[in-house]
C-alpha cells in the first residue's frame, strides 16, 4: 500500500514549550526508573523537548552519592533501556543534571533534606519552583510518600506562576476499594488537576493513532458501530514470564495487571464516543462514559465469561523454560492467573449486542498487541457457492506497528474464486521512522500540563468496579482448578471455547 505521508500540523502539544522545572523520582534506584523513566527523559533531552534549566533529584533508600548515581543509570541506560542508542556525548550533558538524595520514605528528616536540595538547585539552576513529583516505587508505599510531601510543603506551587504536578504509576489500587481510599489520600494533599495517573500504553504512538484513524477519515467512523461492526477482538500477548517479579505478580495476577488497565484502556478508545475537542476532560468525559456502559459482571457472567489460566513449562522459541509455579518467589501451589480472557458486552447505542473480546497473558506464542474490528458479513453474496471472509481491520499495537485491512478480491484466472487479501500499512515504511517511546511522550505531556492521555481518579475507580466482582468470584472459589496452558501456547483451550460458543475464533497474529 502506498503511503503518502504528507506532514500536516496537527500536533496538539507541539507548540508548548517545556519549562524549566525539577523532576523528584521517588524510586530512582528501581528497575522502572533505571530502564523506562530516565532513558525517556534522556531522550526527550538528546530531541530538545527538555527546557535546559532543568534537574533531575532521585530519591530512595538505596545509599547512593549524586556520582555514583549517575554511573548506576548511565549503565542501565546503555543496556536496557527502550529508547535506543545513546550517545555517550549526549549523555553526559544529560547526567550533569541528575543528583540524588538517599532517605526513607516514612522520615519527615528525609523529606527535609529533600526539600533543602531542591530549594538549593532550583535556586542555583533558575527552575522558577516548579516541580513534576514522579513516584515509581512499589504502590504501598504511595500514601506514605504522598503524605510527607504534603507536610514538607512540597505538594503546593510556591508561587502563583508556578506549578507542582505528580505522575503516579500503576497499579493504582488493588481494587475499587482501595483506589478510592488511595484518591482519598492523594486528594487530601494534591488537587484532582495535579494528579497524573500513569498507563503507558497510552503513551504509545498505535494507541494514540486509533483516535487519529477514527476522528481525522472520513471513512471509518461511519461504519464504527453495531449496524457494521461484527465484535472485537484485543490482544495483549507476552512471550516474557514474570522475570524477577514473582514476588509482585503472586499478589497481582493478569486481571489486575493488564485487564484493568491497559485492556480496558484499548476497550474505551475502540469505543468511546467522538470527543467534543482533544482535550483532557472532553476526552477522558467519553472514556469513563464506556467504562461505565460495560455491563457489569455477575456470579454467572464471571463463570460463562471470563477465563483464566496459568503457564505450565513449555518451548518459547525453541527453548524450554519453566512453568509459572517454579518461578523465583513464586508459590508450588500458586493460582495466581497469568492468563485472562473475557467477553465484555458494552451497553449502549454504539455498540449494543457486539461482543467485544479480550486477552491477555504471559508466555504466549508471540509478542503482540492487536486490536480486531471484525465486520459484519456482505448481506448476501452473489457469487454462489464461494465463500467470502468477513473483512477485518487489525490495528497492530506492537512489536509490528501499522494497521491492516483484509478484504475478497477476485483470483486471477478464468474463474471466478475469491482470495482473502490485505493491505498494510507500517509506521516504518509510511512515516520512515520508529515510533517513540510512550514513557518519552507520556513524561514530555505531563511536563506540558496536558492530561489527556493521563487516568482520571474516577476512570481508575470505575475500571476496578468492573473486574471487582471477578476478583471476588475466583477468591471465593478456592478448589476450582486453574486451567494450566502450555508455555509457547495461545493460552487454556477454554479461552477458544469462549469464542467457539458464539461461532468465532480468535485472530492468529
Ligand atoms: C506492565 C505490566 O504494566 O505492562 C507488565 O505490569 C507487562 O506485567 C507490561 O509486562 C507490558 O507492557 P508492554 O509495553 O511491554 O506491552
């Protein structure tokens, strides 16, 4: 397919300049940190998008001086980071701006010392008191941290002119119940317009451009809802297991880690309604409108509709690794899913009898994320006798970013067969670049004051309040088995069962 990219202005923050501004990372000597947060502020730094008076304090219980700091990023950096190569020159202009300041997180002393060290470099470096508060710790230590910044007077702008914003990184709650008591907290020190809630996968290029293919054409939008639209399909697929975070993902799971957010992410931005402008209320106003139609689980649907599963060992590409159970800090009799997939039912005018399906899970046959609109059948095929695919619309998250459109076309040859063909498009070939990374674009919005890519308080409640009575379900039913799925799979048979029910399967990537 052609791609003929010209470049039209419709960026909505380029023409905001970043001001000069601290950046406190709570958590900076964490893997987060090392490998997302401070390469994304590298790059923004090495594209100019960073104001040149600008510093970067880590704050953590780590014991670390300003240099040593500086060396331990510089390392994870260069090897994990996801914003590609970097260059050493850049780097080093880069880590000039970095310090740090060890403390703990329940020390008012420590939050003191904090406080001189920013009011000493926002004197020296001219940063005008303002300040973005980054917290990439473990979540049980949010409300401690959000307190003693409330205290230190850290939480407040200095002066009318200028601004004190925090990103708050997920999970945000474990529940719906705690994530109001966490907004509680927060609220009681920080104002609803200070508080950026992170989900990175908003942040990515494909996500975004699901609100450009379906807000800037003309062609889609009309045909985006239930007189065309067949169901949908989301995938969220990992080959990785759980690495080094068996500790963490005992006490998480699939559902909490990937359904609550990033899936019911990608499900409110296929459906929402078009906004009013892009802006952080209209479009998070529609966002919490589709969360809110979702029609909500009972005990029955949870057993008819969702199912989970757990990795056994298996072959990821060609090599055998471990089931779930023998992973470190993981328990023998674990059930703690790795694997999830549902159908949701979205309760409104839009979208009302079209099922919208979704998966996730760990250990999967391939890395992707896609989202499949799969449209209703031609209402009657004149070519008798052939049979004709439904056509489908595959936006490509990752790793493959594009979008492609699979239609009928007429065989070559003297008869009249019919083949199922696509066009694609990829970002690689239409715009010849990569896309960025989303912590970079997510950071450089925050520094810009545009939430709208940003979870609002009410949307992370109404997000939990759909997956709690599916939380509540699996914890009352302590011996019903989790089904187990081979590592290298496509997950428990289960999970095609739920769509062969309806007369679907699920799209091979
Ligand atoms: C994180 C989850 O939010 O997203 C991880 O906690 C998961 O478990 C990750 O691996 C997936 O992100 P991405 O960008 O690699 O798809």
């Amino acid at each position: 397919m052609s791609t003929n990219t010209v470049e039209v202005e419709t960026s909505w923050s380029a023409s905001l300049l970043a001001e000069p501004c601290a950046v406190i990372l709570f958590g900076a000597s964490g893997d987060l940190a090392r490998r997302k947060v401070i390469p994304a502020l590298y790059d923004l730094a090495a594209h100019n998008s960073l104001a040149s008076r600008f510093a970067l304090i880590g704050f953590a219980r780590t014991p670390m001086t300003d240099d040593t700091f500086r060396a331990a990023v510089e390392e994870a950096a260069k090897s994990i980071s996801e914003v590609g190569p970097i260059d050493s020159e850049q780097w080093k202009e880069f880590a000039a701006n970095l310090f740090y300041c060890p403390g703990e997180y329940n020390d008012s002393q420590s939050f003191a010392r904090l406080a001189k060290r920013l009011a000493e470099l926002d004197e020296q470096r001219k940063l005008g008191g303002n300040r973005l508060l980054y917290l990439s710790t473990p979540p049980e230590v949010y409300p401690v941290i959000v307190e003693q910044l409330g205290r230190a007077g850290l939480a407040r702008p200095a002066t009318p002119e200028s601004w004190v914003r925090i990103i708050i990184e997920k999970p945000f709650g474990r529940d719906s119940a705690s994530a109001r008591e966490l907004n509680q907290i927060v609220h009681g020190v920080f104002e609803e317009n200070q508080v950026y809630r992170i989900d990175h996968y908003l942040g990515k290029d494909t996500v975004q451009n699901l609100l450009v293919l379906r807000f800037s054409n003309g062609i889609f939008e009309p045909l985006w809802n239930r007189n065309y639209v067949d169901h949908v399909q989301i995938t969220a697929a990992e080959t990785l297991g759980v690495e080094r975070r068996g500790g963490f993902y005992e006490t998480t799971g699939a559902l909490r880690d990937m359904i609550q957010s990033h899936c019911l992410q990608l499900t409110s931005l296929v459906a929402l309604e078009p906004p009013a402008t892009f802006d952080a209320t209209a479009v998070r106003n529609e966002k919490i409108k589709v969360l809110q139609s979702i029609r909500p689980f009972n005990l029955e649907m949870v057993a008819q509709n969702v199912v989970r599963g757990q990795y056994a060992a298996g072959p990821i590409g060609g090599k055998p690794v471990p089931g779930y159970r023998q992973e470190p800090n993981v328990s023998p009799q674990s059930r703690t899913e790795t694997f999830v997939a549902m159908k949701l039912l979205i309760d409104n005018w839009r979208w009302a009898g079209v099922p919208f399906y979704l998966r996730t899970g760990k250990r999967l046959a391939k890395r992707t994320t896609e989202i499949v609109i799969q449209f209703r059948r031609a209402p009657h095929i004149v070519f008798r006798g052939r049979d004709v695919e439904p056509n489908k619309l595959i936006l490509n998250i990752q790793p493959d970013e594009g979008i492609s459109v699979s239609f009928g076309a007429k065989r070559p040859g003297t008869e009249m067969n019919i083949g199922n063909v696509t066009m694609n498009f990829t970002y690689r070939e239409g715009f010849g670049e990569a896309t960025r990374s989303a912590y970079a674009t997510l950071v450089n919005d925050c520094l810009r004051g545009d939430a709208t890519l940003f979870d609002r308080g009410d949307s992370v409640e109404a997000a939990w309040k759909l997956v709690d009575p599916i939380l509540e379900v699996w914890s009352a039913a302590k011996s019903t088995p989790v089904p187990g799925y081979p590592a290298g799979s496509w997950g428990p048979r289960e999970s095609d069962h739920l769509l062969e029910r309806d007369g679907y399967a699920w799209h091979t990537p």
